[in-house]
C-alpha cells in the first residue's frame, strides 16, 4: 500500500490537472505527520505533484503558535530541510485545522457560489448535512487564518472561503477526497458555452500586441454582455489580481482601463467575440484567463456578484509572498 505522502501526491497531481479545480500554482495540499505538517511549496504546480519534489516539511507546532502573533505565514514556516523553496503562503490553515489531510483548491463551482451577495445563505440548502463553514473575504496567508481560528469547531471539515475556493479536510487522503467529490457534487452548475469568433480574434491579434488565450475556453467569458460586465467591473478572487491584473479591459476602452489602473490590461474582452490575453503573458495569466471563462459561463445562472474591493485589490498587487510566487510562474 502507498503511505499517505505519496497518496496525497497522486490526489495533488489529480486535482491539479483539473482546470475546473486548480489553475496554475493555485490551490495546495498537505499531510500532518509525527509533528510535522507536509505541505506544497509557493509557485509550484499540483499538476506537477508526482514529478517534482514539492511537499516541505515544516514545524507544525510552530507554525501553529505563530498564528494569534506572526506577522507572515512564512516566519514560522520555514522548512525542516535545506532548500531554495518556500512553503505555500497559505501553510498557516493547514497547520490550523486539527485533520491530517488539507485540501484546498480554487474550485470554479465553489468560487460561483462563494462570489454571491448571497452566497452564505445559498449555500444552507445545498451543503446541509455537511459540518461546513463560510468564511468572508480577507487576504490569503495569517488574516485567512485568524478569521477560520474564530470559527473553528473540531468536527468542521469543509470551508467555503467567500472570494477565494474551497478547502475540505479529512483524517486520511482517501476520505479527503471523497469528501471533495461530495462537496464538488452538490455545487455543480450546469456551464453554459457560447460559440467564439475565432477568426475576429486573430484579425485583432495581427498588430502582436495580443496573442489568442491558451485555453480556448478563456473566451467564455466574453460571450455575453453579463459576462463582459463582470469581466471588466473587477476581480474576483485573489488570483485573477495577481496573475491577470485588476480587472479586464473592454476591447474599445482600453485607454479608459489604462487612466483607471496605471498599467497595461493583460486581459482584454472583445464582446461576442472572445477574450485576448496581452503577449508574453505568464503561464499563470494564461491558467486564470481559463479560469475566469469556466467561473463566468457558470455564473449567469446563479445570480449577482461582489468584487473584491479596490484596496484588498492593490495590496494583492503589492505583496511581497506573492510577487515571489508569480515570479516562479
Ligand atoms: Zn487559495
């Protein structure tokens, strides 16, 4: 039988090659064992799980007392063993929660939910039965933390995080998963693809300053002028700030985009068309343009949608753990 590291690689390496759970570095995964808690290195990949060290062992216990003081996830949680890798910025939850196993991802069918003006309620009648909790937005890393420590009950093991995704825990990787299939289950949205226009597209991408999204499904959120509108009124949830910027920009308001955020867009939509992606975006833009289109041709069923604020949004942009982490990717 695999000993539950190398189970909780395989349940990594699954969940991170599906788009509708993980997109890019998003999402980690960890394994509390004799003291020490095992958890996914900042920026690497949970596609990546079985091909490439990226569990760090680091002093659960320390990690834990640090929590009511620490300034940043990353003080306490240094690594056991020598390494130019840093553990995930969000290491301090996993240490938190009394389970051995943590999975967290950015599910899309999670996120639909958990960007509602009413989500928290919503979601009453579809988790019932479920020990769950919702947690309202703060910055991922101790903020995140503290706020699930005030909600903490031993037998809680599924956490919406408003803004952001899911984490479900559980004592062994096999009921972690199954757990997260449930949750996954009872969340699901029926997408709702509309057809894109390929050949518009390239036209505008024939100057080289946008090239066509990796994913094709990218366009998706595009395709609609609901969509369009929560395309460009905002972000989200943390990731699409710190890898596709602010918001989108619409294809005829770009100079409108430019005086509102002092940058260049690197998301543009081009309404009934598709979505461009500015060239040389990273791998990580390219993962959360997909992102955006699987969350938004789900979102038109579900109802209206709160963005993150401007502030949470500019001291995303600023922060150090994360600048790090998109450097990686
Ligand atoms: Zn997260």
């Amino acid at each position: 039988m695999l000993d539950e590291l190398e189970q909780l690689k395989r349940l990594s390496a699954k969940v991170g090659r599906d788009l509708t759970l993980t997109q890019g570095a998003g999402g980690n995964t960890s394994l509390k064992q004799d003291g020490q808690l095992f958890v996914k290195a900042s920026g690497k990949w949970l596609a990546n799980a079985c091909e490439e060290p990226m569990f760090l062992p680091v002093d659960l216990e320390r990690v834990r007392r640090a929590i009511p003081v620490g300034r940043e996830d990353t003080d306490a949680a240094k690594p056991l063993i020598e390494t130019p890798l840093r553990a995930s910025i969000e290491t301090s939850f996993h240490a938190l929660l009394p389970q051995s196993v943590v999975v967290h991802v950015h599910s899309i069918n999670t996120i639909a939910w958990a960007i509602q003006r009413e989500g928290a309620d919503r979601l009453e009648a579809l988790l019932t039965g479920l020990e769950w909790r919702w947690v309202p937005y703060i910055r991922p890393g101790l903020p995140l933390t503290r706020l699930m420590a005030e909600r903490l009950a031993p037998q809680v093991n599924v956490w919406v995080l408003a803004n952001h995704g899911l984490i479900v825990a559980a004592d062994t990787v096999a009921e972690a998963e199954a757990l997260l299939n449930e949750v996954e289950s009872r969340l699901a949205i029926e997408p709702d693809p509309q057809p894109w226009e390929e050949e518009k597209l390239k036209g505008l991408c024939a100057n080289g300053q946008f090239q066509l999204p990796k994913h094709p499904v990218a366009h998706q959120a595009a395709l609609g002028k609901r969509r369009v509108r929560h395309a460009i009124e905002g972000s989200l949830y943390p990731d699409h700030t710190v890898f596709l910027g602010p918001a989108c920009a619409s294809i005829n308001r770009i100079d409108q985009f430019r005086k509102q955020w002092k940058m260049e867009p690197k998301a543009v939509v081009v309404e009934g068309a598709g979505l461009l992606l500015a060239a040389g975006v990273s791998d990580g833009a390219q993962e959360m343009a997909a992102c955006l289109g699987l969350l938004l041709e789900r979102v038109d069923a579900v109802g209206d949608v709160v963005y993150l604020h401007r502030e949470e949004v500019c001291g995303l942009m600023n922060w150090d753990a994360e600048k790090y982490r998109q450097s990686l990717t």
